[in-house]
C-alpha cells in the first residue's frame, strides 16, 4: 500500500476527456515523476489531487484517508503540500514573515492578515523558520525582501514555505519552469537534498527530461489523460510507446 492510491480517476471539460481511468500508486519515500507534453492532463491531476478539482469518478487516497471531497486547506493539514509552477510567495514582506506565516497557519489555522504582527513575535516559530531557512542555505537572506530575489531564490523560499510545515507528501508542478540551467541544477540538488535528509515522498510534474531523470525513482508516462507506461526511468527511456509518443531522442 502506498502514501498516495489513486484509483480509477476520471475527468470530463465538456466533450474532452482529460483524465481517462487514471490509477496511480505512490510509495513512501519515493519520488515520483508524471511527464507528457501539454494538454496530456498533468496539471489537471494535480488540481484533483490537491481539492481544486473534482473527478467525475475515482478515488484519491492518502495514508489510507479519502482526499476527494476536502478543501485545499483541509489537504493541506493532512500533510500535502504544493510547489507551483510561478513561485507564490508575499513579494512584500521579507524572506523570514514569509517563512513564518505558513508555519503559523498550519500550528494554528487559517492564518488572518490582521495576525501577523503577533505572528512576528512569536519566538517558537521564529525559531522554526530560522531552522528551515539555515536548511534550504537561505538564513543569510532572512530580512531581504522576498520581491527582490532571483528565481531560483525564490523557488527555494517557496519550498522552505511548504518545509516549515513538516509536509509528508510534496506535489511540484514544474519546478523547474523559467529557469537558467545553473538555477535548474541547483533545484536539482535541493530537491535531492529535502528527499534525502526528510524522507519527503514527491510527486513531479516536468517536462524537462534533465530533471526527471536526475531524481525520479518511478515514472508515470500521460498520453491523452491515460497513463501509457509506469516504470523505472531506466526502463522508460526505451518503452517504445513513451518514445513513440513523447521522449522521441530527447537528450536526458
């Protein structure tokens, strides 16, 4: 049994069939990319399994409770968190206030604007954000303001974001997405790092083939909202209907 069953999940937009009898099973501790090109039903997958979509059939199970039916909020308390393809994060405030608003809200609720000034005295998570920002090599950028870092800075905070939360299972649409290569490499080996150290099971959606291969354990293959192939990424670099339909020769 994995962290994460998906079974039998089906989406319909009007005549178009996004996600066809999608079944999905995802071990703990195991990164787990899902790849095609657009319109395959990527993201579509990911709304429904963080509650911003919901299936026409299916269920979504994580740790044996249904998913399916839950706010993103809700989701979120279970242990789900998500990295987005543009990173979100309070331009405003400094690297530290966003670190510590998301703690804030997973300790204690749905966070409120109108709470931060309180948030900001609070040492025990001043000192929560402090360890994660020192752990994601961002503790020399604590007071910067967060609308002034580059991207791959602000990738790392987003993460940091979702880390202060302590989350078991971390979704990444395209988290690579818009960056130089060297930015890429660097989330590569962050990525790494938070897998290794946290024991963090993640679920990535990519297209940059660099990237799945430098860190998935499994990969799932979309064509037209079904999943043509799951393996090894060993075996699905020569799958012939993955490089039928997608990989072709793409360089990895």
């Amino acid at each position: 049994m994995g962290i994460l069953e998906v079974s039998n999940v089906n989406k319909h937009f009007g005549g178009l069939h996004a996600l066809n009898n999608v079944d999905l099973n995802v071990e703990q501790g195991s990164v787990h990319a899902i790849i095609g090109p657009n319109g395959a039903g990527k993201s579509t997958f990911l709304n429904c399994l963080i509650g911003k979509l919901k299936p026409d059939t299916g269920s979504v199970l994580f740790e044996g409770e249904a998913v399916l039916g839950k706010k993103p909020h809700q989701i979120n308390q279970l242990g789900i968190a998500r990295v987005f393809q543009t990173p979100e994060i309070f331009a405003e405030l400094t690297v530290m206030e966003n670190v510590m608003i998301p703690c804030y809200a997973h300790r204690d609720g749905a966070f409120k604007i109108n709470a931060f000034a309180r948030v900001s005295r609070d040492s025990e998570i001043r000192i929560q954000a402090e360890t994660v920002l020192e752990d994601m090599g961002m503790k020399e950028k604590i007071s910067q303001h967060a609308g002034s870092l580059s991207r791959g800075d602000k990738r790392r905070l987003e993460m940091a974001m979702c880390l202060v939360q302590e989350p078991k299972l971390l979704l990444l649409d395209e988290p690579t997405a818009g960056m130089a290569r060297a930015d890429t490499n660097n989330t590569i080996d962050l990525l790494k790092h938070i897998s290794e150290s946290r024991g963090i099971t993640m679920v990535i959606i990519e297209h940059d083939m660099h990237v799945v291969f430098s860190l998935a354990t499994t990969i799932s293959v979309l064509a037209q909202g079904a999943i043509i192939a799951e393996d090894l990424p060993e075996n699905i670099k020569t799958h012939p209907k993955v490089r039928e339909a997608y990989l072709g020769e793409a360089e990895v």
